[in-house]
C-alpha cells in the first residue's frame, strides 16, 4: 500500500484552511501535515514537515503566492506547488508555470478540484480546473483590448499604472525606476496617486489589484 500523500496548507483565512484540511482528511490517501498563514511560516512548515504538496494561496501578508513559490522551489525542497485562489489570469499561471508551479484550483472549485489536482502532480503532471482551462484558452488580442481599457477607465495614467504593475510583480522603487530611468522620488509619487486613486492600502492589495485586471505580466 502507498504511503499518504503529505500536504501543507497555506492561506491567510482560516476558514480555507479549515475547509481544505477537511476535505483532505476524508480522502484515504491524502494527510494534511501542516498549515500556515504567511509565506515565512509557510517556509519553516515545508523545511519541518517535507510535504510532498504544498497548496498556496495567491495573495498572503508578507508575499504574493508567486513568490513563495518560487523560494520553495529555489530552495529546493521536493514539495510540488499546487495554487489555489480566486484568481485565474492566464499571464499569472504563465509566471507560476515558469517558476515550476504544476497545479491550479478556483476556490469555489476546491470541493472537486483540490484532491484531483493533488493526485495529479503527484503523478507528475500538471492540472487545470476549468475555470483556470477557459482562461488559458482565450485569445490574447482579447485580453490585451481589454487590459488596455481598463487602465483609462479607472483613472490612472500610463505612468502610474506601470509603477504599480512592477510594484506587484515585485520590484523595489530602485529597480523601478532604474528600469523608467526616472527618480526613485518620482517614483514614489505616481506609487501614491496610483493607491489613492484606487483605494489600495497594502501591497497585498496591490498584488490582488493587480491580479484581478489582468496586469501580472511580465511582458
């Protein structure tokens, strides 16, 4: 009989937490061996625990589900990623399936999706939902039209829409504005007219802004 397959929750709603961990007790063949709310707790758990699956949200408190990502992976422990979220931009999973993530699950799919996805990249493929599927699937022209009116219709100029992009993928001011050839001070004033304008208090909300438009690009 194979052993269990061993996971780590990470997510900063216990109420995800508590609803994954029960779906995975009641598998058979899946244990939950640790959870955690923030991307450092998330490491200390997958260094002490050796998952075989990690399950990470997208948006944490001190990271974004992308980063941690990657550090697990960069440091080399054996855990496949599995993302599970709301979100399911196709240029986020593209970044995601760059950096060795093998798994994506909508949170409202979780019931019949996570234990699937689980199973799959054990098996050393990679899994989809349907929603994460259909995303993948559209057209880029689409996607690209409708990025580039959103920017307008939500106040921002070019300038401060692209300082708060590459505030989201990660970057410091310094690298900003190294990469705008403009002043670490200018940067931070179109950074501040940018989260004003859209009511942003956190880079967390940031990161989940910028999810949610379409802006996680790396192009």
């Amino acid at each position: 009989m194979k052993p269990p397959i061993r996971t780590v929750i990470v997510d900063d709603h216990p109420l995800v937490i508590a609803g994954a961990r029960t779906l995975i007790e009641t598998s058979g063949d899946i244990l939950c061996v640790g959870e955690a709310k923030t991307g450092a707790e998330a490491i200390t758990q997958i260094s002490q625990t050796t998952p075989d699956v990690a399950i990470l949200d997208v948006s944490l408190p001190d990271m974004s589900g992308l980063e941690l990502a990657a550090k697990v992976i960069a440091n080399g422990h054996a855990a496949h990623v599995v993302i599970m979220t709301h979100y399911h931009d196709r240029s986020y999973v593209q970044q995601a399936l760059q950096v060795g993530v093998k798994g994506f699950v909508q949170k409202c799919s979780a019931a019949e999706n996570l234990l699937l996805a689980i199973r799959s990249v054990m098996l050393g493929g990679l899994f989809f939902d349907s929603l994460t599927a259909r995303e993948m699937a559209t057209p880029v022209a689409d996607r690209s039209a409708a990025r580039s009116a959103s920017i307008g219709a939500l106040g921002l100029t070019a300038r401060e829409q692209a300082v708060l992009r590459l505030v989201a993928l990660g970057y410091s001011n310094k690298e900003i504005g190294a990469h705008a050839n403009i002043s670490v001070k200018s940067i931070e004033t179109y950074k501040a007219r940018a989260t004003e304008k859209l009511n942003l208090r956190s880079r967390a909300q940031i990161v989940h802004f910028a999810l949610t438009h379409g802006w996680m690009s790396v192009n």
